[in-house]
C-alpha cells in the first residue's frame, strides 16, 4: 500500500468512525430538566439558553407552582413552537405518592417514593388559623439524635430541589378540593422533616426561594421555617442568602445531655449555637424570634431544675420555646412525661417570662407525630460513619 492510499484508508476510518459516534449519540436519549426543580434564577438561565425573554420564568413557575400544570401542551399562553421545544429538553417530573392518609385530627401524610427506592414522608398539620406542611430535606438523616426515629434510620442521600419542593406540590395538589374556589391551605412551610436542612443547603435555599417566590408558592418569609439542631458555620451561611424564620433544636439545657441527646452539640456547644442563634436573628429586617424546639423526655430533661437552668440558658436569645413532649417509638428508650410535669416545666418558664408553647400531639394513629418521621430508608452511602468519622477527626 502506498502512503497516499494509506492515508485515504485513514480518512475513510475517520469518517465511519464520526459516523458511528453520530449514531450513537443519536441513540442515547438526551437528560431533559426537571424544571419542578429550577428555582427562579437557574429557570431565568434556562430561559435563555433556549434563547427565550425572562418573562417566560414567570410564566413557568405559575402554570407549575400554582396552577400545578405538568403538560407543556397545556400551557396555553406559549406558543405551539415553544411547547414543542420544551417538551424536547425539558419535563416536569413529579414525586411518586406511595401513601396518603388522613389521620383523625385531620393531619394528612403523605408517603412519596424517590428515585432509587428509598421514601420520605411529608405531614400536613391544619388548625384554626393555619395549615401548616412539614417537609423533609434529606433521606434518612447522618446526625444520629438519641430520640429520634429517623436518626436511627441512618442517612442515605440529600433530596434534590425537585424532591423538596415537589413535597409542596404534591401537598398543594392533593388539599386542592377540585371545583371549588382555590383556597391556599398551606400558610405556613417549616423544614422540619427527615434530614438537616443545613447540611442541604443549596438545595433547601433553592426550594425555599420557590416556597417564598411570587409566582410560585408566595408564602411570606416568617411562615418558611427552617429548623436545625445546630450546623452552626451553615446557620452564618444561612444568614448572608436568606431571612426565613429560624428553629432551633436544644432538647437540653445543658452541654453534658445535649452532647448525649443531640450529638451534633459535641462540635458545636450551646453557647456557640446560641450566638449563632443570635447573629441570625441581627441579620433579619425585623424583630424576629427564633423557636426553640425543646423534645420533653421524662426523667431526662423535664425536671424544674432543668427549666430554671434553661431559662438562664436562653435570657440572652429572643425566642420563643414549644416544648415537644416525646413519642415514644419502638426501642427508643424514651418515654413522654406526664402531662403534669409537662405543665410544670412550662409554667416555671412563664414564670421566667418566656412565650412556652405545648405542642399537641397530632396524628398519632398514622405516625405522623414529630420524631415519628421514618420513612424506608437505607443507608447505601455509609454518611452517618463518614459523618462521625470527620467529627471524631475535628475533635
Ligand atoms: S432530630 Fe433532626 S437532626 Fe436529629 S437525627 Fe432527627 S432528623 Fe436528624
């Protein structure tokens, strides 16, 4: 073969070898975006990328988050040649509702499948004045608090936007009573389900951007609660790209039990929480509180003494304190205190003049209750060790 012909040869390879990659590519069906889980910025920039004004993120976030439309053909105020072009790169992909039943007290829970198998659950709690929908940011949870159900799940994996604020969706959708007038049922969100917010935290600021949007769910930022027990660099965090009401999970007036009930608490003491707690609180525009959620174990937290060294603990941070007393579960080695020393530990705080709350326990004969959040959960990433391990590291 002469060198021309060789070289003819390779070119011809070439060219088969573009073709056949060209075939392939064809063949692999392109990732479309979720745009379920598109906050209002990364819906702007993919708006553009398509070539298309921002207004169209307006649009968008309403015919999902509000009017809870999942087919672009539907989405009348487009154009045909838009929606064609959406349902080409793009979709809208819902959570999977496994369970949904609504307890006597007409707390409702909901019971979704994720991708990969595990599941989380989302509660509806309805009162007088509100409605109020807990949601959860992870599956499972790494942070192994002694009293509580999913803790002892272990962690698998953080929810994506998509998963956090399709919990909302699906919520919104199902409370939704078709024929009748829209009725916002949801006035309140808190981030108080399976998982540590904080340690989500794009995707929880992405998902609460969503909740407190306009066009999307339009709640105000002191009804979007995020609760945490106590990340405290990501609460700075928090601080610098948002204003939504916090929740603190103490359990504990002091660092002996609160390093025992909520381990977190050996990395991050309660002074430092609270400081944290406090910075938070300067940041905000108003004259917020924080919640101090305070899980009221017998003979472990629920003593006067306890009430009194909690009340020292707390007279520098406005707050406010709701005393969760325990539900007890399956080998938790826990159990609730009486109603009378419950009362007891919260009139001592009144006394202290300390806003004390009691929250009633709802949705008992579905599991839905706080610390009852479990989920099937499998811990395939092995976090919660990783977890222990870099604290065990930074110690
Ligand atoms: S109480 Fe919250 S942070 Fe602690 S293990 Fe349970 S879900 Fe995680």
């Amino acid at each position: 073969m002469t060198d021309e012909q060789s070289i003819e040869n390779q070119a011809t390879d070439f060219e088969a070898l573009d073709r056949l990659e060209a075939e392939e590519k064809a063949k692999t069906p392109i990732e479309k975006v979720n745009l379920l889980g598109l906050s209002p910025k990364k819906m702007d920039a993919f708006f553009e990328g398509l070539g298309e004004k921002k207004f169209r993120t307006q649009q968008m976030l309403k015919w999902i988050h509000q009017l809870g439309e999942s087919d672009f053909d539907k989405m009348t105020n487009m154009s045909k040649a838009m929606r064609t072009k959406l349902a080409e790169v793009a979709e809208i992909s819902l959570p999977e509702i496994v369970y949904d039943q609504t307890s006597v007290d007409g707390t409702r829970k909901w019971v979704m499948r994720m991708p990969g198998g595990s599941s989380i659950e989302t509660v509806y709690i309805p009162e007088k004045e509100r409605g109020t929908l807990c949601v959860s940011s992870q599956i499972g949870c790494a942070l192994d608090c002694s009293f509580c159900s999913t803790g002892k799940q272990g962690f698998n994996r953080d929810l994506s936007v998509a998963e956090i604020i399709g919990q909302v969706f699906v919520a919104s959708q199902c409370l939704d009573t078709p024929g009748e007038k829209r009725v916002r049922r949801i006035t309140n969100v808190v981030m108080m389900g399976m998982g540590e917010p904080l340690l989500n935290f794009d995707n929880v600021v992405d998902s609460m951007e969503l909740m407190l949007n306009d066009f999307a769910y339009s709640l105000s930022k002191r009804r979007v609660t995020l609760s945490t027990s106590g990340v405290v660099p990501m609460m700075d965090k928090l601080g610098e790209v948002s204003d939504v009401s916090l929740a603190v999970s103490l359990h504990a007036p002091t660092d002996d039990l609160r390093d025992v009930l909520v381990p977190i608490n050996k990395k991050y003491p309660i002074k430092e929480l609270l400081a944290a707690t406090n910075r938070y609180l300067e940041n905000l525009p108003d004259r917020r509180k924080a919640t101090i959620e305070y899980t009221i174990i017998k003979d472990v937290n629920d003593s006067v003494e306890q009430a009194e060294e909690l009340a020292k603990v707390l007279k520098d941070t406005p707050c406010k304190i709701n005393l969760i007393p325990f539900n007890p579960f399956p080998n938790s080695g826990y159990e609730r205190p009486s109603n009378n020393r419950t009362y007891r530990f919260r009139d001592l705080l009144h006394e202290r003049g300390f806003i004390v709350t009691i929250r009633s326990t709802r949705g008992d004969d579905i599991d839905a209750a706080c610390g009852q959040l479990v989920g099937k959960v499998e811990d395939r990433t092995r976090r919660q060790q990783k977890y222990i391990d870099l604290q065990q590291v930074n110690d």
